[in-house]
C-alpha cells in the first residue's frame, strides 16, 4: 500500500499509553521477586485476569481464586481491592507520540482489553483519552482481544476499514488477530520504536 493510505490509527492502552503492572502492588506485598513471579504465574495469571477483561466480576474472580487458594486469600483479594496501586501511569513518551498522530490529523480509537469494573478508575485521570474519537473495551463488550469478535465490534461501531487502518498493541497474539482481519499493525516494544514505525508508515515525520 502507499504510505498515504492509512486513514484511521487505533491504540491498545496498557503497556502502551498506560504502564499497567501487577508488579507495582506486589512489591509492597510479597518480599521477593521470585514470589511475585509465582504468584503472578500460578495464581493470578494472565488467563484468570482476561476472563474480567472479557466481562466476569472481580468479585467472583476473586472468590474462585480464594477457595483453591486459601493460603493466599490476602494476596489474591489486593488484585481487585488495591488494583490502582497497580497503575504506574501514563507512559509519557507515548502519549506525546500519540498527541502527533492526533496533530497529524489522523482520527484515533482506542480497542483495549480492561475490566468494566476498573476502567473507570482510569478514564478521568488521563487527559490524553480525550484524544480519542471512540474506545472500545473489552469488559463491557463480554469479549476480550485476540477474539476476532472484539475488532469486529470496533470496525462496526466506528466505520473502520481496517485495509485503511493502523492498529498498535503490545501483545503478539492481538496482532496478529489484526492482521487476519487486514489491519496494518505495529507491535509495540518501545515509545521509540512505535515513532520509528509511524514514520515508516508516512504518519509521522
């Protein structure tokens, strides 16, 4: 494609405008690294907590954790009862990439995978979400990204045509989901490396 086509960009936010981090909590709760990386491994993995992204409660979340887990029953309800200590903010160097895009004229959404519950702990503490034109989220879709669905309820939504649009995100499996679709993608590694690709993608200058 010419570097001219791309109309439309859209944003994942944690890991890439947010620095979302379980490990922020649970330095204050665990005394090593090696017993968050168990924790966060064996416990509270990455598949418990898309299944709230995808729209389960906490609360039951949390229950089902305690009841296989008891001798983590503290530990495992700080997941939800002190997750904004898991937020380290905004990654300012992303944030400024985005305002360019936003500059450069380029209509901007955001496709995020986040629990209904604790979105709202985020959304007005940021000033750059008002860049935005549209955010989907997953928690309050009942799907969670890599699942086609979720890209399909952006494109629907908004008008999208993903052959015109930029999709960044920092998960592998999420990209490549868009790419299926026909979005053009980077996979985001580092606020640096994302501006480079803009560039190579005739956004940015």
């Amino acid at each position: 494609m010419r570097q001219s086509d791309i109309k439309t960009v859209v944003f994942d936010l944690g890991g890439v405008l947010i620095d979302w981090n379980p490990r922020h909590l649970y330095r204050n709760i665990f005394d090593s690294e090696a017993d968050i990386e168990w924790f966060l491994e064996n416990i509270t993995t990455p598949e418990w907590n898309r299944e709230q992204d995808a729209g389960r409660s906490f609360e039951t979340a949390v229950s089902i954790l305690q009841s296989k887990y008891p001798a983590y029953t503290k530990q495992i309800k700080a997941y939800y009862y002190r997750w904004p200590e898991m937020i380290g903010g905004e990654i300012q160097d992303s944030v400024s990439v985005l305002k360019q895009v936003k500059s450069a004229g380029y209509p901007l959404y955001a496709l995020t995978n986040w629990s209904a519950q604790t979105f709202p702990m985020v959304i007005g503490e940021y000033a750059f979400f008002n860049h935005f034109d549209g955010i989907v989220v997953s928690g309050h879709e009942g799907v969670a990204k890599p699942d086609p669905q979720i890209y399909q309820v952006l494109i629907d939504r908004y008008g999208i045509d993903p052959y015109f649009t930029l999709f960044i995100d920092d998960s592998e499996p999420n990209i490549i989901s868009a790419q299926e679709l026909g979005f053009h993608t980077i996979h985001f590694e580092s606020s640096k490396q994302m501006k480079k690709e803009l560039v190579q993608f005739g956004i940015l200058r």
